[in-house]
C-alpha cells in the first residue's frame, strides 16, 4: 500500500487563524441579520449574578442559543422559565471565544402578545400617516390651570399618586374624576365616553390626564384602540398621557399633547410648584413694595416742589396787572423812537436822492468818456508804431538767413525734380549720376539741365 500524501495549502492559498474565521463570520451574520423577530420555547435559562440572561429557543426540529444582556431585561416585567413560549426581537452573531452561533435579545414577550404587537404597528403607522402624531397638531398645556380633569380607574394606584403630586404641588387646583375601567371589555368605550363628559361640562377642564399603571401589552390594550386614539385627537382640551412605566409606550402617548413617563410625573407637568409660585410672588411682593415705596417718596419731594413753587392767584393777578403796564410804557417809548428813527432815515435817504440827479452823472461820465477816448488814440498810435518797428526788425533778420537772398548774389540751388515746387536738392555729387536731369533754381527762375559728367573734391 502506498503511503498517504499530506495535502498542503497552495502558496496562492491564505492560512487563516480560527479567531481571523469567527470574526470573519461574526461580521458575515451580522451584516445579514441585523434584526428579526424568533418564536420558541425556553430551555435551559440560566440568570448569571451579573444580571445577564442565557437560555436557549427551540422549536421541535432545532434550537438556538439565545443571550439577553441586563441593559435590555431590566425593562422586562416578567422572568422567563423553562417550558415558557415567547416571542423575541434579536440580531444573530456568533460567540468568537467559543465560535458559538447565538442570538442577542433585545426585547422579549410572551408569545400570546405577537398578535398584539402586530396590531399596535398596523394602527401606529396608520395614524401616524394621516398626521395625528404631528407635534405642529399638539397644544401647550396651561401654565395656572383652575381645573383638572382625570381619566383612570378609581381603585389604581395612579390615580392615587396623581392627587397626591398635585395635592403637594398645586392645592388650590379644583379636580374632577372621571372614573373608568382601564383595562377589559367596557375600558374602550368608557373612556371616549369620559372624554365626552368632560368636554360637555358647564365648567370644562384646563387640562385632562389619561393616567394608569403598568402592565403587559394585553392589560394595556385599551389605549392601543383606534377610537380611543381619535377620541384624544379630537378632544377640545390639552391632553396628558401617562399610561404605565417610562418604558410602556401606547399609541394614546403618541396622539396626547403631552407624555408623561410615570401618573406622578404627569401630575407635575400639568401643574406648576406651589412653592416656586410662593417664592415668585414673595419676590414680586417685594419688589412691588420696593417700586411702590420709591414711587411715593419720588412723588412726594413733586408735590413739596410744586407746593413751594404755588402762588395766590390774588397776586398772580397783580403782578400781571404790573406786568401789562410796563409793557405799555415799554411800548409807546418804543413807537415813538421808531417814528424818530423812521424821520432820520427819510432825510437821509432825500440828501442822497438830491446828490444822486442823473444829469450831474451824465456830464460827469460824458467828460470821462472824452478823457479815456484821447488816451485811448494816444496809446493806439503808440502801440502800432512799436508794432511796425518790431515787423521790420523780424522782416530784415528773416531775410538775412533767407535762401532767396542768397540766389540774388548769384548762386543757385541744384535739386532732382520729384514732383515738388523745389525737388530734392543735391547736395553731393553721388546724388546725382551721368546722363540724369537736374534743375537748377535762380533766383528769377529755375534752368533744367543733363549731367554728362561728376567729379568728387579730392
């Protein structure tokens, strides 16, 4: 027989550690099952001292390890056992320590509750889309209300906790109870009907609080009704929801002005501190006195001032009798300096009338325009004589550098025609070649003649 051959990994092939295989496949499931719900039976549940819970879900063909971390049990109101059926909402991984396939729980109920939960997000997002849930549809609640109105059940421990919040916090606040069955056959139309009674009284509520303690999702099923929903978006008064624990949610909450985590906590946020109203009003009361105070005396010193500053009208009357006739004298003292002033200035103004007689000016400018036209013929004949003499000066120098001066002695200008009155002149005998045509410019006319020869000065 032929030994068997070991099989190695090719070298294209990569050597993966087993913890490189779990986390890689860790990654693989998560990624593929973030979150789905998982019906079964417990087995083997065992609750660790830290608080976490490890069981395993089985059907009658197979079984899943299952872990429910504290953080997430803590809000569960009841501990599962062995045997129990339930429904949980989870995201499946894997264990890397162990490579353990395992389903981490998040939420879990008992298995009769599917349907209900089912039921809740059908009516959840049905009124959300026709716009109950809309914050801009919701009303503040009044900041003093005078009345309050609450929906519970007489015999529940909220509303006992609700009076006493607001017995401690606003006593003076009237409250009316509409008492309901809050869970059961007759709890849904027992409380639309209490909405209806409350909306009809001749004195209606400020503020209505819906209220009632904790419980599973059946005992809450009530308020998951769609009547109740729309008899609280419908309600002409603020609403308050407080319907179980914090972690109880219901579609009341989501339809209600306002939710309230816990019945004592609606009580306070339906009412204000009486303490802190208290304390206002002491600091208002007492800045109110301050103002009041500072008013008063401000006043006072006005009144001191305009006491001194008041006279007798007896004497008022005197004075203003004095007054008049000084402003009697004062005024024909006046009128008669004006009629002096006035006098003065008409002989003044008659003086320079008579010096101003337009045949005294007219001689005057007559004899004036005779003087300035005989300097004026001086100076003429004068300036043209300078004139005269500085044309004769410029007339001889022009004609000493004159070229037409020069032709009068003798000499003329040689030029080449080019279609000008002079030419080009030549002004060396390499401007001009044998057998071309010159002209020669005298000084009482011009001689055209041939070049038969040149000769350059040595």
């Amino acid at each position: 027989m032929q030994p068997l051959r070991q099989s190695r990994p090719r070298s294209a092939d990569r050597v993966r550690t087993v913890s490189e295989v779990n986390a890689e496949a860790r990654f693989l499931i998560e990624e593929r099952f973030r979150r789905l719900w998982i019906e079964g039976e417990v087995s083997d549940f065992r609750p660790y001292a830290s608080g976490h819970w490890y069981f395993s879900l089985q059907d009658d063909k197979a079984q899943i390890r299952c872990v429910m971390f504290s953080s997430a049990n803590r809000f569960v109101r009841f501990e599962p056992g062995n045997g129990l059926s339930v429904l949980v909402r989870c995201r499946l991984s894997i264990y890397e320590g162990r490579g353990q396939f395992q389903a981490i729980i998040d939420h879990i109920e008992p298995a009769g509750e599917g349907a209900l939960r089912a039921a809740f997000e059908r009516l959840k997002a049905k009124l959300d889309t026709e716009g109950l849930f809309a914050e801009g549809r919701k009303r503040p609640l009044p900041p003093y209300p005078r009345h309050i109105g609450i929906i519970s059940s007489p015999a529940g421990a909220a509303l006992r906790d609700v009076l006493a919040v607001l017995r401690r916090r606003f006593p003076c606040v009237r409250v009316t109870c509409f008492q309901v069955a809050v869970q059961g056959f007759e709890a849904e139309g027992q409380i639309v009907s209490a909405f209806d009674r409350a909306e009809f009284m001749r004195h209606p509520p400020d503020v209505i609080v819906l209220t009632r303690g904790g419980g599973s999702l059946e005992d809450l099923a009530a308020f998951n009704r769609e009547s109740v929903a729309r008899r609280i978006a419908t309600c002409e008064l603020p609403v308050v929801s407080a319907i179980g624990h914090e972690t109880d949610v219901t579609i009341a909450d989501f339809v209600a002005d306002k939710r309230a985590p816990t019945p004592s906590a609606a009580a306070e946020m339906a009412t204000p501190d009486r303490l802190e109203l208290e304390e206002r009003i002491r600091r208002l009361t007492s800045t109110m006195v301050s103002r009041t105070v500072t008013r008063v005396r401000a006043d006072s010193r006005l009144l001191a001032t305009v006491r001194r500053r008041l006279v007798h009208p007896g004497r008022t009357v005197e004075q203003r009798m004095q007054r008049a006739d000084e402003l009697a004298d004062r005024l024909s003292n006046a009128t008669a300096a004006r009629l002096t002033r006035a006098r003065t200035a008409v002989a003044h103004q008659a003086q320079l009338l008579r010096r101003s007689n337009p045949s005294v000016g007219i001689g005057q400018s007559r004899e004036r325009v005779a003087r300035a036209r005989s300097r004026l013929g001086v100076a003429g004949e004068s300036f043209r004589g300078r004139v005269a003499s500085r044309v004769a000066a410029l007339a001889r120098a022009l004609n000493a550098v004159s070229p037409l001066a020069t032709l009068d002695r003798g000499y003329a200008i040689v030029a080449k025609p080019d279609g000008s009155a002079w030419g080009r002149p030549v002004v060396s005998v390499d401007d001009a070649r044998p057998g071309e045509v010159v002209e020669a410019h005298l000084s009482d006319g011009s001689l055209q003649a041939t070049v038969s020869s040149s000769e350059k000065r040595p």
